[in-house]
C-alpha cells in the first residue's frame, strides 16, 4: 500500500501486507537495487527482524546496526530493507497534534504479541475497495492496491458484481446488492475539504469522474505537487492550506474556477469548521482567493 502510514486492524495489515508483498519488494529493487545489488535481501531483512524484535527502532538507528554487519553498503539503504520485506508497525506517540515526532518501528507480530496471520482472500479485498470506492475499474483497484493482472479476480467475483459502462466504454464494477441512490438534478454533494494523500484521490487511475482539468492545470503550475482539494459536489474546484499562529487559526483557499456567491458561502462555511476543528479555542479566519479573470 505505497509503502506509507496507514491505520487498521491487525487481521487487515497481514492480510494487505500479504497480498502486496510483491508490490513493495518491486520498489525496493527500482528505487535501492543499485545501492543493495551487493546484499541478501534475505538475510538483512532475517537480521533486522530479530533487531526489532529485541526493541523498536528508527531507520537510522536500524541502518547503523545493520551497518555493522554489512560495512560497504550505505545504512540508509540497508534500512530499506526491512521496511519494505516486513510488516512494520509505527509506535505510538507517532507524533501529537500538531507536532511530529521520531518515527519508530517493530514488527506487526512483535507489537500485537503473536503471529498474525492473513485472513482475507484477494477477492475479499476487491470487495471491501468495491464497498468504499465503487463503482471502479479493474485498473482504479489495481492502481490503488499497486496489483496486477485482477482481471480472474474480478471474474471469480462475477455473481456478487454487477457492470456498468462510462461514456469512454470502460466497464465499471460494483456490489450488487448495495442500494445506489438515483441522483437528482436538484441535489448536490456537501463541500469537502481534501488532506493531499486522501484515499480518494489515490482509489482510481481514472481520476477525471472528479478531478478537472482546471485543477489539473493547477497542480502542474506547483510542479506536480498533490495539492490539499477542494470538492465541490464531488467535483475539484480548488485548494487549500492551514497555518496557525499563536491564537489564530488560518485557512486559506485557492480556487482554479470560479463559484456561485451561494457556493462560495458554503465553501467559507466548511473552512471555518475546519479551521476551529484544527485549533479549537483559536480565532478563526477564512482567506479566499478567486483566479483571475
């Protein structure tokens, strides 16, 4: 799962953790197999996984332990090792609010006390990502779990799916027996505030169903970077950011089109929840930018 901090249940990170194996050790060989052609993959990640058994530790502390034992490769790509050949688990405090902190692991199995086991099947999986992200493509869940070739997985799932096709012919899946609203023209979606890594604009390789190409334009002009969006009836309309000094608490939004005086007022609605949320007891203030005409 992209190598990063996500939270869940012990059954559920053996499992993901299991079915994805082969995805992390294919970023560890593309982005450190220079620096580690020299090592046994299996050997470092057999010695680290007793270090960290012994006591959690940071990738600097674990680099420089394994280190020892291997002299000619650097302590930072040794520490890759591990990081992407076991499930690890990130202690708490992680960080405090507002605040980060040194990041230290173990192993799942060290920090739950006991082995554990994968549990749910592939076609689990595409299941539970049907549930929250549906409908979907094929190549939107293998985007989001970074697996190949689903497609018998899919096929296997055939009873308890059901198809649709967009405008461009793609075929969508979904659960069928989950109750799919029928929209009216009328209705529209809350505003949402976006965190730049949100699930949802990770969940899909065909991102367009909600990301425009004026906030595409966008990104491009902060070189690429994943912005903070801005969701307005589902659709991307802008970015944001949050700052707090002293006993202020600031968001700013940038907007790449621009809105209604009704929705502008619901998009300042939403900010100054978030921004009392981020910083309670704080005043708050809403900063709008509208691009230029």
């Amino acid at each position: 799962m992209r190598a990063t901090i996500h939270l869940m249940t012990p059954a559920d990170a053996a499992s993901l953790r299991f079915h994805t194996q082969a995805v992390h050790q294919r970023t560890l060989k593309s982005s450190f197999g220079r620096d580690l052609k020299d090592v046994n993959l299996d050997d470092v990640t057999n010695d680290a996984q007793a270090l960290l058994g012994e006591r959690p530790q940071t990738l600097k502390e674990l680099g420089a332990a394994l280190n020892r034992k291997w002299p000619d490769t650097k302590p930072s790509s040794l520490a890759m090792i591990p990081r992407f050949m076991l499930p690890l688990v990130q202690i708490p405090p992680r960080g405090q609010w507002g605040q980060s902190g040194a990041i230290a692991y173990t192993t799942l199995d060290t920090w739950v006390g006991q082995r554990v086991e994968p549990q749910h099947s592939i076609e689990q999986i595409i299941l539970r990502y049907l549930a929250a992200f549906g409908p979907a493509t094929i190549m939107d869940f293998q985007a989001w779990s970074g697996l190949t070739k689903c497609k018998p997985h899919f096929d296997n799932l055939n009873k308890r799916l059901i198809q649709a096709r967009t405008e461009g012919g793609q075929v969508l899946y979904d659960l069928s027996e989950i109750e799919r609203p029928t929209p009216h023209a009328e209705e529209t979606l809350p505003v949402r505030f976006l965190y730049d890594y949100d699930n949802l604009l990770l969940a899909y390789k065909d991102r367009s169903r909600f990301i425009t190409p004026a906030y595409s334009e966008m990104q491009r002009r902060f070189d690429g970077t994943t912005l903070q969006a801005i969701l307005v009836n589902g659709k991307t309309v802008g970015m944001w950011t949050h700052q707090t000094h002293d006993q202020s608490s600031l968001l700013e939004a940038r907007f790449c089109e621009h809105l209604s005086s009704a929705v502008l007022e619901s998009v300042e609605n939403e900010a100054s929840e978030l921004a009392r949320w981020f910083s309670p007891g704080t005043d708050v203030a809403v900063r709008i930018e509208e691009p230029e005409s």
